[in-house]
C-alpha cells in the first residue's frame, strides 16, 4: 500500500530493521518479528512519552492522554 506521505522515520530505509511496527506511521517494517499479542500497559506509556504515535511491539495506536493508550 502507498502512502500520500512519506514517513519522516528512518527506519523504512534501512535493511534490517530490528523492530515490527513504525512507531510514526505504523506501518509494518520486519514482518519476520512476531507481533506482541498485548503490551503491558507501562511499555505504552514508555512509548508515549519518547513521543511515539504507534507500538512497535503491537501495532497498537498510543493516543496522547489516554492512559492505556486505546
């Protein structure tokens, strides 16, 4: 699927990529990485505040101020 916008995360260049999930757009960058069935709600909100829009352990939207990140 083509995006409109370019991502600005650097990780869609890369050859290997060590994580699932772009925590910018998230888009899935390894397909390899076995997706994360359901984070721990503290590994959100670690996310959230390094100012990640996406997991990238789960997939999961982190929306600002919602504490369990849903």
């Amino acid at each position: 699927m083509m995006r409109s916008k370019r991502c600005p995360n650097d990780n869609h260049g890369r050859m290997v990529v060590r994580i699932r999930f772009c925590p910018s757009c998230g888009e899935v960058l390894n397909k390899d990485i076995v997706a994360s069935p359901k984070c721990p709600d503290d590994a959100h909100a670690r996310m959230r505040r390094s100012r990640s829009t996406y997991c990238m352990d789960c997939g999961a939207g982190l929306q600002q101020g919602s504490p369990a990140g849903r």
